[in-house]
C-alpha cells in the first residue's frame, strides 16, 4: 500500500493504481515521482487486516482535487506593505508616540524644519494653524502639557501610487482640555488626519488634525468637545 499525504491527511492507494500512476510518469517499472512541498509520497507500513467483504481502500481524489485542497484561499486579514510605506508607518507612528509619552525631545526630531499643523481649539470649536518648526514646537509643548492622548484606530493610503501622505484614523483623543470641557473619556475625531512626510519619510512636514479651510458648520462639528 502507498499513502498520499495531502494538507495533513492521508489517503490509502491500492497497489494497481500505483502501477496506473507510475505508467503515466514513463513506465510501469518506473519510480513515482519526486514529492513536491504540498504532495508528499510515503511508503506505509503492512496493511491492516480486514473482515471480509470490508472496503480496503478510500476513494482516491483527482489531481486537481488534490491541487485545490492544497491551495487554500488567502485570509481577509492579509495585508502588504512596500519599504517605503513601512518607513512612512514607522515615522507616523513614532511621532505620535512620543506625543502620547511626553517626549518632546523624540518628537522635535521628527519635526521637519517647513513642518506646518493644523489642529482644533476645541473650547472655541475652531481651527487654529501653526506654520514652521518653532512655531509647530510650541504647539507641541502645549499638547503634550495638556497630557493629549492619540490612540491610532488604523493608518492607511488609498493612492494608487504611494507618495509620502499617509492618512490616520484616530479611535480616540483624550487632553485636560477635553476632560475640562465634559469629556472625560475622550472623543472619537471625525476627521480623518492627513500626514505629510519629508521624501525619505524620515520626518513630518505636516500634521494636518483639523479640516482647515472647511465651511463654519463642518469646522465647528469636527471640533466640538462633546
């Protein structure tokens, strides 16, 4: 007897078809072929003896049964990201880190010296600018003695051709400020953030977390602290 392993389970192969197989592969006398990764040739050991009568054999599957078996579909949560989108995730990524930890030494040097940010003021339900490094570190100071809390809900770019602009929903932005006003848990922005990196990626050229240049009623609603 020979036994098939495929994906794990084996299958039992009566002698005559071993000989049916090894003919289409150059001869009845001829060896069977070499295995491959997912098509496993095994030598088993002595066959069981059964009652008579009893079935001795399974149904051998068709090669393209095989094949299909062995060729699973790809799961939904598979994902792929190119040298250049890693680098972009990674610099994003580090910069809001070191907002949420307070370390405005690490976020300084992830700030490109044009970097410009827009963010909302969120007791005056407006958007306010920053433009230049001096300018955006002073916005920084004052975020991260506010204890603000970015929590990334997910980073993504929906461009067919990746430039450095990465867009970042936030599941969750907490501060003093947010806690003061009534909401203490925070708030979910409705506004996804764009960001803006330097061509190597290395650094942030702009932080764009408020829709500046939107009508009064949208700037107002993506800033209300409720």
């Amino acid at each position: 007897m020979v036994l098939i392993a495929a994906r794990g389970q084996h299958m039992r192969l009566p002698l005559i078809a071993v000989a049916m197989v090894a003919s289409l592969f150059g001869g009845a006398c001829a060896s069977p072929p070499a295995p491959t990764p997912t098509d496993v040739i095994t030598t088993s050991s002595p066959p069981t003896t059964r009652p008579s009568g009893a079935e001795t054999s399974s149904p051998v599957p068709s090669q393209s049964a095989v094949a299909a078996s062995a060729s699973p579909s790809p799961s939904s949560d598979a994902f792929r990201v190119n040298a250049d989108e890693t680098a972009a995730i990674s610099t994003v990524e580090r910069f809001i880190h070191s907002i949420n930890a307070g370390d405005i030494t690490g976020a300084e040097a992830l700030v490109a010296q044009d970097a410009g940010v827009s963010d909302c003021d969120y007791v005056h339900r407006t958007v306010v600018v920053f433009s230049g490094k001096p300018s955006v570190m002073q916005w920084l100071r004052a975020r991260i003695a506010d204890h603000d809390r970015l929590a990334v809900g997910s980073i993504f770019n929906e461009n067919d051709v990746f430039t450095p602009v990465v867009a970042v929903g936030f599941a969750n932005r907490s501060s003093d400020t947010l806690a003061h006003l009534g909401s203490r848990g925070g708030v979910v922005p409705p506004v996804v953030a764009k960001v803006v990196l330097t061509p190597d990626m290395s650094q942030v050229r702009g932080f764009n977390l408020a829709p500046g240049g939107a009508d009064p009623g949208t700037i107002a609603n993506a800033c209300s602290p409720a």
